[in-house]
C-alpha cells in the first residue's frame, strides 16, 4: 500500500502575495501623483491629500498581512521571500507619508 504525500501549504505564500498586492495598490497611486506633479503640473499636488492617507491605510494592512505570513512561514518551515517582501512594501508606504508630514 502506498501512502498519499500531502501537499506543502501555501498559506505564507498566499499571505505573502496579498501583502505585496495590497502594498502596491497602495503605493502605486502616490508614486503616480509623484511624477504627475513634477513633470505635467504642479497643481496636481492636491491630490496628495487624497493618496496619502489610502497609502498609510493601505499599507498598515500589508504590514499585518506580511508579518501573518512570516509567522505561517516559520510554522510551515516555507519560503520567506513573498512575506517579506510585503511586510517591506507595507513599511515602504508610510515613507512618503513621514517625508511629507516632515517637511521634506
């Protein structure tokens, strides 16, 4: 009688991915308003004040998804790469938001 191998669990890729995914929907409007304002028209700057708060939220969201990850990843003896690479995406997106309320 053979025995059935049981399938490897995904859970801290797919925590992983979601993070990355949800980081970037984040980031990616700020980045694009970024270069709207500083190439096309400074008057488009107002729409920072749209962008950057949905980044903080956003990105608070991939933080928690990224570190659930690692912890299902360290229980699954898994791969790291895309829990952590959203639980750096999501502290990645609070960066224009510290420049920003600093002044710089």
């Amino acid at each position: 009688m053979s025995q059935i191998i049981p399938s490897p669990r995904r859970r801290a890729f797919g925590c992983g991915v979601a993070a990355t995914v949800v980081a970037l929907v984040g980031i990616l409007p700020t980045a694009i308003v970024f270069v709207l304002a500083g190439t096309a028209d400074p008057n488009y700057g107002w729409l920072l004040f749209l962008t950057l708060p949905l980044a903080v939220l956003v990105g608070g969201i991939a933080l928690i998804l990224g570190i659930i990850g690692l912890v299902f990843a360290r229980a699954d003896r898994g791969g790291y790469a895309w829990p952590v690479a959203g639980t750096v995406l999501g502290a990645v997106s609070a960066l224009p938001t510290a420049a920003f309320l600093m002044g710089g």
